[in-house]
C-alpha cells in the first residue's frame, strides 16, 4: 500500500457502490414480490367478478345459457399499435396483455375476451398457473364454481409485470445512484481534509534544513499520530544535543590548538634565525610546514564547526566583483609564491542576494585548493556569469585534475586521493559542498576549460536571489 489516500478512496468508494448494488438488487427482488402478489390478487378477483357478473346477466335475461353464448362472446382486442404503450380513445395498448374465459363443465365456452391463442381451452386446474400464448409467458388463475358448474381463467402477460417492476425499481434506484455519485465526488475531499494535518507535519519535516533540529509543531496533529510527533521531537532533541555536543568539542578542540601551534611556529621562526647550521634549518623548517599544515587543519575545522552551527549565515546583497578584488588580495601571497597566472571573469556590477560570509569561504576553499595543486607556473582562471535566474561560478585550472571515478569520492571528509605529494587535510571539497548545500546550490566536478592537457574545473551554480 503505497498511499493510504488512495487506498481509502478505493475502498470507500468500493463499498459505498457494493452496498448501493445489493441494496438496489434487494429492493428489485422485494418489489418484484409485492408487484406479483397485487396482480395475482387482482387476477382472483377480476376472475371471481366475471362470474357473479355472468350468472347476474344470465338471471336478467332468462335464457337458457347456450342460447346466449354468441350474444356473449366478445371480439378480441383490436387496438392499433401504440409504441409507447399510452392510453388513446380507444382504450389502454396493455388490454391486449389481458383476458379472461368461462367455460361450462364440458369445456364449452360461454364468455370471454382474450387474445387469440390464449385460453383457447380450458384448465381443468383451480388455482395459479403459467401457460404460454402468441410467443410470451402468461399468468393465470382458474376457479371453478361447483354450484353452476363453471370453470373461469383470467390472464396477464408476464412481462406487463416485469416492465411495472424495471419501472419502479429504475425510480427507487436514481437516489441511491446520485448518492453515491455524491459520495464519490465527496470522498476526495473527505479524505483529503482528514489527512491535511498529516500533510501539513510532513511538509514541515521536507522543507527542514539538515541542521534545523527544532521540535515539530505538533498542535493539529490528530491523535492517531501525536505518538509519532512526540517520538520524532523526541529523536530531534536527542540528535540536537548530540550534534551540539559534538560542535562544543571541535570548536573547543580547534582553538585550544590555535596557541600551542603559534607557540611552536614562533620557536620553530626563533631556532632557524639563531642558528646557522644547515641541517638545524632544515629541521626548523620541516617544523614550521608541519604547524602550517596542521593550522590549516584547525582553521577548516573550525570553519566546519561555524558552518554546522549556522554561525554568519545572513543574507544580503553581494557585489561580487568586490568579493572578487577581496579574493584576489587574500590569496596574492599563494599566487606569487606559485607563479601561477590567476585571472578573473567577473562582469562588472554583477550582484547576487545570498550569504556573503559563506560564498566568500566556499570560494577561497576552490581557490586555495586550485593554487596549491596547480604545478608552479600554472593557470587558474575565476569566471562568473549570471544566466537567467542563477549564478554559474567556475574555477579552472592546469594541474593534475581527478579522475572521473573519484569524483563523488573528494566530497567526503578526510579524503584524499593516493599519490599526491600536495599537503592537505582532506576537508577542503567537504566544506565546499557543505556550503553550496547552504546556499541552495549545486556542485560538479569537470575536465578544465583552459585551453591545456590536464587540470580540473569546479562547476557551483547558486540562485541570484
């Protein structure tokens, strides 16, 4: 069961429907009853009507009953056809449908009216019977008078019942059919209003960014799912506190190592100026680049811990050409120290509204990472252009580039690629996705755009506002 909303509306609808057929099927079968006990009753006694109305004429007229047996006979109905079976002038077109006959002992018979090739001989039957006349099934009752000696039938064709009994049950069933036809256009909306509060707590959940850990507003929830609102506030809190805990170590972590790693730099600095020893020096430098690395290590850390935290996240209107100026002077040292050909692409009073402090880290994180991989001499090239509704940011460069395969790999924590003789931590390309997730935007990694045999570019697109 993939949707409990569509399973309900199935269901209901089915079963509202099942029910309305039985029911309708019910009342057919109970009308057809009612309809063949009125008209056999009505048989009887139209039956029972003909004979005292035949010994009535008889004794008026004073005649023996054969001599009257011509002056009695009626003709058979002859009405013209009438397809809508509606009364004319000239009678009702469902006289055709009826007839009676009485006949002495002997099967002679001495009145009647009825359609040819019905009751054409008597049935030496009292009772109800069926027979079949003029290719239809007929109804009949037959009395017999012992004390005149008489036997008298009256018929009616089957299906002057059967259209009486369609036609009454077509009525009673329009309501339950525009009911359920009711009911099915209200179903949806039934269902829909009872599972609004549902929708409601699980936008809530989708529209939450990761580290929104904020209890859920539980106050509509019905009480089928208060329990699982309770248990997911709960489960928030828990991972709240866990994640903070966990924030307090890395930041509290990060800055306790701050001063220590100054402290060596600054004897390290101190040992290679007081002595002149060429291996002293080399010593003093391999300490001095080992606390670089390790600072860089702190410093990304804590910028992972700012980020997590949601520390200098506002949004504003960014200049970038500005940030790009800000970009160039924060990494001209690494620039000169590499000989690298920086170059920037930035139309000018290009601007977007987002987080300044968190495209300026994401940015100098792509740029650092560029300049220290790219081979001395190298290029790399900042380019920016805005296209419709978003903001597409690239960073090119020469050096070694990544693998396809290994792609989706960089974005993880602490991951570094075999074989590279660059020091780093591993956190760069994590903080970038970290940040471009921040800011609503996407990432992607590529085949350089400069006109060169290798190198990598760093596709980010970012909305303008």
């Amino acid at each position: 069961m993939r949707s409990i909303r569509r399973y309900l509306r199935r269901v209901l609808l089915i079963s509202v429907t099942l029910i309305t057929s039985l029911a309708a099927l019910w009342s057919y079968h109970d009308t057809r009853d009612q309809i063949n006990e009125l008209f056999d009753a009505e048989l009887a006694q139209t039956t029972r009507t003909m004979v005292a109305l035949y010994f009535e004429y008889r004794g008026d007229q004073g005649r023996d009953p054969q001599e009257m047996i011509h002056d009695l006979q009626l003709q058979p109905v002859m009405l013209p056809d009438n397809p809508t079976d509606e009364p004319t002038p000239l009678g009702h077109p469902y006289e055709k449908k009826l007839g009676f006959q009485i006949w002495d002992d002997e099967g002679h018979a001495l009145l009647g009216m009825r359609t040819p090739g019905v009751l054409e001989t008597m049935i030496p039957a009292p009772g109800y019977a069926h027979t079949e006349g003029e290719g239809h099934d007929w109804r009949t009752f037959t009395l017999y008078d012992e004390v005149h000696g008489v036997w008298a039938s009256a018929a009616q064709r089957d299906d002057v019942r059967d259209e009486l009994t369609w036609q009454i049950a077509l009525r009673n069933l329009m309501p339950p059919v525009i009911g359920v036809l009711l009911i099915a256009m209200l179903i949806p909306f039934v269902v829909a209003r009872g599972f609004s509060p549902l929708l409601r707590i699980s936008r809530q959940i989708t529209a939450r960014q990761p580290s929104y850990l904020e209890p859920i507003d539980g106050s509509e929830a019905p009480d089928e799912i208060r329990g699982m609102v309770d248990a997911l506030n709960g489960l928030f809190g828990r991972l709240a506190e866990t994640l903070e805990k966990e924030r307090r170590f890395t930041a509290n972590a990060a800055h306790e190592l701050r001063t220590p790693l100054a402290a060596i730099k600054v004897h390290a600095q101190n040992l290679m100026m007081d002595t002149t020893e060429a291996r002293s020096q080399r010593g003093a430098r391999s300490i001095i680049n080992g606390v670089d690395r390790m600072t860089r290590v702190v410093e990304q850390l804590l910028t992972l811990s700012r980020l997590e935290s949601g520390e200098g996240m506002n949004r504003q209107a960014v200049d970038l050409t500005r940030l790009g100026r800000e970009l160039q002077r924060d990494m001209q040292p690494l620039v000169d120290g590499r000989r690298i050909e920086f170059t920037q692409q930035i139309p000018a009073e290009l601007q977007v509204v987002s987080y300044e402090n968190g495209l300026y880290v994401l940015l100098r994180n792509l740029l650092d990472n560029a300049l220290r991989y790219t081979p001395e001499g190298g290029e790399v090239c900042l380019r920016m252009r805005q296209a419709e509704d978003r903001l597409h940011i690239e960073i090119a460069d020469s050096g070694p580039g990544i693998p396809v395969a290994e792609r989706e790999r960089v974005f993880e924590r602490f991951v570094r690629l075999a074989g590279q003789r660059t020091s780093g931590s591993g956190l760069g390309l994590s903080i970038v996705q970290e940040l471009a997730e921040r800011l609503g935007g996407e990432i992607r990694l590529d085949e350089t755009s400069l006109p060169v045999a290798s190198g990598l570019s760093v596709h980010v697109t970012l909305p303008i506002g």
